[in-house]
C-alpha cells in the first residue's frame, strides 16, 4: 500500500483472485463480511499487493492464508499462476481507498489445488461462512463476474496440473 503522510495508506490497484479446489473440482466459497442485509457475499480468496514489488505469486500465497489459513507450500497443495489478468472499473464505493484518480484494478488469477478435507479456518474480520461446492455451483454462487468466470475456467486449467504428483487422483480417472 501506499501512504501520504496524513492518512491510512492507498490500497494498490493489483490485486489476485485465488480459486481454491479438490481434485474433484470443488470450490472453496466464502462469505465476506459486512454485506447489506439479505444480500450474501459470496467469492474466492482475493487481496491486493501489500507493495508494489510483490510478486503476484507471494500476493496470492500471502492472501490464501490470511483468509483462510491454508498455507500453499502444505504437503498436497498447489499454488499455480493461470497467466489471467481481470481489469475492471474500481466500485464507487471504494474508491476512498485508492489514491486519488485511481479508478481501475488489475487481477491476477491463481488456481490453488488442495487435497479434500483440507482445514478451512476463516479470518472473522472478513469473512463469516464457508463451504465447498461444485465448479459449476460455485460459479453460479459468485458475486462477482470475474470469479464466476473464473470458475468456469476451472476444468481446463486443473487439466494441466498434474493432480496424481499432488499423491491424489485426478477428477476424470
């Protein structure tokens, strides 16, 4: 993030978006916090960089567990760069956050492949629930447009990590 020296300091418009799933294709959703009434929140792991020099790859680790405590670098898991980026308009609402004039955010995407029955402990601070649903359920569950696509893009990606070196069997064997 970046400050000025009479206020909290700018949050970075990089960002990443992590999909975090099983072998057997299922998506770790969670629920943010401070959502209005009746409206539930749902998405995948997403944060922006603490500085401008962090690698997407340590954004991305560093998010994960955070808000959710899985650490990437666990027996099973696999944290790998999809070579996705998202750019969108930043919602007026939050524009506060951002240094003056800027009105955009890059999005990196990440696909994290963890074994089933991986612990799930969620920061409170920013999120309330959690569950695990099918890709296809997921993304139809996902606030934002760019994570249900996301979502979508699940199968082709998780095509290419070598699920059976994770010491677990892929969804089509």
């Amino acid at each position: 993030m970046t400050t000025t020296p009479d206020q909290e300091p700018f949050k970075i418009p990089e960002s990443v978006l992590v999909v975090i799933y099983t072998p057997m294709l299922d998506v770790l959703m969670i629920q943010r916090t401070g959502t209005e009434v009746g409206v539930e929140h749902w998405q995948s792991v997403t944060g922006s960089k603490d500085r401008w020099d962090e690698p997407w790859h340590e954004t991305a680790a560093r998010e994960v567990l955070e808000e959710t405590s899985i650490d990437v670098s666990a027996p099973g898991c696999r944290l790998d760069d999809w070579q996705l980026e998202n750019l969108y308009d930043i919602w007026p609402q939050w524009l506060h956050r951002y240094a003056p004039g800027v009105t955009r955010n890059r999005e990196r995407v990440f696909g994290l492949c963890v074994p089933v029955g991986t612990p799930v402990r969620l920061n409170p601070r920013e999120h309330v629930r959690w569950q695990w649903l099918p890709w296809l359920a997921a993304a139809d569950l996902c606030f934002s447009a760019s994570n249900a696509e996301a979502c979508l893009w699940l199968p082709r990606f998780a095509a290419q990590v070598p699920l059976r070196s994770l010491g677990c069997a892929s969804a089509g064997s």
